[in-house]
C-alpha cells in the first residue's frame, strides 16, 4: 500500500475538517429553519462568507509550511444555490401533469387575473414556508402547498356555507376526526400549524388509499367514500380508473378541482409565459411560535408585539373570543422581530393580561341583562365579545365570556372550561299574559293547547294538573303570548288563509 507523505496527509486532513465545517453551518440553518427557529439569515451569509474567505487564502499544512498549488481548494467545486420560496416549490412537483379541456379552462381563467394571483400570492407569503417544509419532511408532492390556492385563496378566516373553516377548509366532522378542537374560545380549523397537519395527515392517508395523488385530492374534495364508489363504477364497466376517466362521475366541483390546482400550478411554474408577476417570497420562516401559559387579551397581545390587529388576526386567527386562553399547549406566531419586541415589552408590562373570565349559564332561561347586571357590564359588551345576535340568548350549558371583577383580577380561566366551552343561542321569548278561560263540553286539553299554541305539559304546570282529564266549566290558567303593540284582531289573517309551511331547504352532501 502507497503512503502518502506526511505535508499531503494533514493538508488532505485539514481540509476535510474545512469541508466538513462548511456544510454542517448550510445543514443547521436548514434544520433551524424547519423548526421555525429564529436564525437570521444574514448571520448564516456571513460566517459561510469568512468560511469561503478562509478557504481562498493560500493552502497551508498543519505544521504551517505551504503546500503546493496542485492541493488548492476548488471552489467552483461546492454549488450555492441562492433561490426564492417558488424555486423551492418547482424543484418539489412531483404529481403527474394533467391534462384535459378543464386544465386549458381553469389556465385561462386565472391567467386573465394577474391582480388576482398576485394579492393571493401575496396573502399566502406568510404561510407558505411553514407548509412547504412540513411537505418536504413527509416527503410529499410541493405543490401541494398551493391547494389552499383553491380551497380558500389562502384566507385563514374563510367560512363556506357547508360551514368549512380556516386555510384547509375542514367541515366540523373531519376536524374533529382530525384532532382539530373546536369550542368557544378557539378553532383550531383556522389555526395555520394544527389545520396544515390535519390537512397533510389527511392527504397522506387519501394517498395511502388510493396511490395516486389526483385521486387523492378529488377524494379531499368528494370524499373517499364518493372516490371508491366511482372506482368501483369504473372498473365494472371496463374503463381505467385515473383522473380523467373518473371525471364523468364526479360532480362539476370535483371534476374542476384538481384541474384548478393544475393551472395554479402551470402558472406558478412558468409566470411569465402567462403574464403574472409573483411577490418574492423568501426562502425562511416568516413567522416563529411563543408559548402562552397565562391568559391574555387578544388586543394586548397585539400591542405588546407593536403588530397590527389585522396582521396579528392573519397569523392567529383560531381564537374566537378576546381572549387567548393560556395553556402548556397554547402559542401566538409572530414575525421574528415582533417577536423580541413582545417579550420585551410582556416583561415591562406591570399591568393585568386579561380583563375577562368566562360564566357558564345554568339556568334555562338566563338572559344577557341579568348577567351582565350581575357582572357589572352592559349586555352590548357581553353580545359583542361572544358574537350573540339581539333577540337571542345563550342556552343552559353554555359558557360565555364575561368582564373580570374586581375581586379576581388575576384568575385565569381554567383550561378545562377553555377546553370544552360551548355556546348555543335561542332566540328570545315573546312576552307572555296570563289569562283564565272556562272549559267547553268539547274541549279537550290537546285543542286547548293548540287553539292558545302553548304545551301541553305547561297547562299542566300551571294549574298543578296529575292527569289530562277536563271538566265543562273548569277554570284553567295559560300563559299566552301578547299581542304586539299597534296589532288588533282585524289585523290577524283568517286561519284559512295562513300560508302553509314549506318544506326545508335540501343541505348537500360534503366530505
């Protein structure tokens, strides 16, 4: 075996330690950046330059002498790629191109919206680092990322009329399948890390049903219950079973949806050839977490991090009430800076967090004016925290958020009643008379309850009743409601010309 001399052996040596160095300072500002760790990225620029500036200077053994030009370092060797966030997307496509009159459809209808790209775009430049990353871990497909795109033009605070929420658009039912809490104070359909997981795991388990990425998402759309009946339709009359055969099943929502993604797709790979300018998105976190232990008022939590409501709203838009409830799991996201200037300002802050608590109503009939009396509030501040309609009051059960007293100014709201808080209303009560009427020889309590539409087990209530049975001549007392003021007799319209009541209106089916 050849020995290499000494001088050759400690340069060779040196120089892989230097190597060596260079990538583990490229690997752990890759692997802070998946962590949403806050590491700046000039700092990272900076030690990689005086690195490079070190390794340029004449080559040198360890014992100092120098070494012959032959050993230098190439540079050219190492590739620094230095690209924007859509770079990174592109470089991860990895779902087969589809194409079909639809594709061609969706393209020229998002291309003529070059405003319309680019103020989504725009939206979607604080989210997409984080999901990309969490696409790259799972090693899934990067366009993936621009699902939101269709879904909800990347709006946290989106709401459909099938009641889908947040960024993913999760129906209650699949956000609870998918671990998303949902109650009084948050919803976690709307909060940017726990609803990208959700959505993520979902796809990652569509994609374990079906093995292929399109039907995947056609079955994130229609479900995979509507997925596999198709497939079985499919194949029973012969036919293959991708995308595009399975499109004559679907319904006109699901047979544009992966198309739309497809086009979104085309123009982010290609923005010019469609005539969009995208933002530049940079390659690094936008936003870093912080734990919240304690309670503290949504404004304040603002303030503190000197943010704008709105863009603070954009990053946490799962908390429901005023108040972000604190827990070990609890946590607000903010851009790196704002970040340093909430725990500033938070250990400077001498003042209470919260100014609220939350009541839990018992009684049937509890209404607003008597808990805000009985918290020394008005019931506009207690409809306006909790998002109560006028007319309407919150059911036995609920739990509703209310202004601290005096007296507990620093108690927190538990994490069990933040946990499993729920608020339903009811509209209000007309205001009720009492009379007395006399039973008639064909009365009977059923056409007595229906003639003064009242319940049958209040007549019983009220006159101490044991059993249905009437006399002709009883006194009976009822609770009736009053007429409204300015309305008399005349006004009400003959029973034979009441309109009859329609049917309800049909609720579609969603996954």
């Amino acid at each position: 075996m050849q020995t290499l001399p000494r001088q050759t052996a400690l340069f060779q040596f040196a120089q892989l330690i230097k190597r060596a160095t260079f990538f583990a300072l490229a690997l752990s500002a890759s692997i802070a950046y998946s962590n949403d760790l806050t590491i700046a990225p000039s700092s990272v620029t900076t030690e990689r330059s005086e690195l490079i500036k070190d390794l340029e200077r004449e080559p040198i053994g360890l014992d100092g002498a120098a070494l012959p030009p032959d050993y230098a370092l190439q540079l050219e060797d190492i590739q620094i790629e230095n690209f924007d966030l859509w770079e990174r997307i592109r470089k991860g496509y990895a779902i087969p191109d589809l194409n079909n009159p639809l594709v061609s459809t969706q393209t020229t209808w998002y291309s003529a919206r070059p405003e319309y790209i680019q103020r989504i775009s725009q939206r979607a430049s604080r989210y997409l680092f984080h999901v990309v990353q969490e696409l790259e871990k799972r090693k899934m497909p990067t366009e993936i990322a621009l699902l939101p795109f269709i879904e909800s033009a990347f709006n946290p605070q989106a709401f459909s009329s099938a009641k889908a929420a947040g960024m993913w658009q999760f129906i209650p039912s699949t956000g609870r399948d998918y671990n998303l809490k949902q109650n009084a104070f948050r919803d976690e359909r709307r909060d940017v890390l726990a609803s990208t997981n959700a959505a993520l795991n979902y796809l990652q388990r569509l994609y374990g049903m079906f093995g292929d990425w399109q039907l995947a998402l056609a079955a994130y759309n229609w479900g995979e219950g509507s997925v596999s009946r198709a497939i079985a339709k499919a194949e029973a009359a012969g036919r293959p079973t991708d995308f595009n055969s399975l499109s004559p099943y679907m319904p006109a929502e699901t047979r544009n949806y992966y198309p739309k993604l497809q086009a979104v797709k085309n123009i982010i790979a290609t923005p010019s050839q469609y005539g969009v300018k995208l933002p530049t998105v940079e390659n690094q976190p936008y936003f870093v977490t912080i734990k919240k232990t304690r309670d503290i008022d949504v404004k304040l939590a603002a303030q503190l991090a000197e943010l704008p409501m709105e863009e603070f709203r954009a990053l946490n838009p799962q908390f429901n009430r005023p108040v972000i409830t604190g827990s070990p799991s609890t946590q607000i996201l903010l851009p790196e800076s704002n970040a340093e200037k909430f725990r500033e300002n938070l250990s400077n802050w001498t003042k209470a967090l919260s100014s609220w608590t939350a009541h839990k109503v018992t009684a049937a009939r509890e209404r607003i004016e008597s808990i805000a009396a009985r918290f020394k509030t008005t019931p506009e501040v207690i409809r306006e925290a909790n998002s109560i309609p006028p007319n309407m009051h919150p059911k036995a059960g609920s739990t509703v958020l209310v202004p601290k007293l005096a007296t507990t100014p620093d108690k927190d709201i538990s994490q069990e009643i933040a946990d499993n808080a729920m608020l339903a209303v009811e509209a209000d009560e007309p205001p009720r008379k009492k009379i007395s009427i006399k039973v008639s020889k064909r009365d009977t309590i059923d056409s007595i309850a229906k003639r003064y539409k009242v319940k049958v087990a209040d007549i019983r209530q009220w006159n101490s009743m044991k059993d249905d049975k009437l006399t002709p001549g009883q006194s009976l007392k009822l609770e009736v409601r009053a007429p409204k003021k300015g309305k008399s007799k005349a006004d009400k319209a003959p029973e034979s010309r009441r309109p009859k009541h329609g049917q309800s209106e049909h609720q579609r089916q969603h996954r």
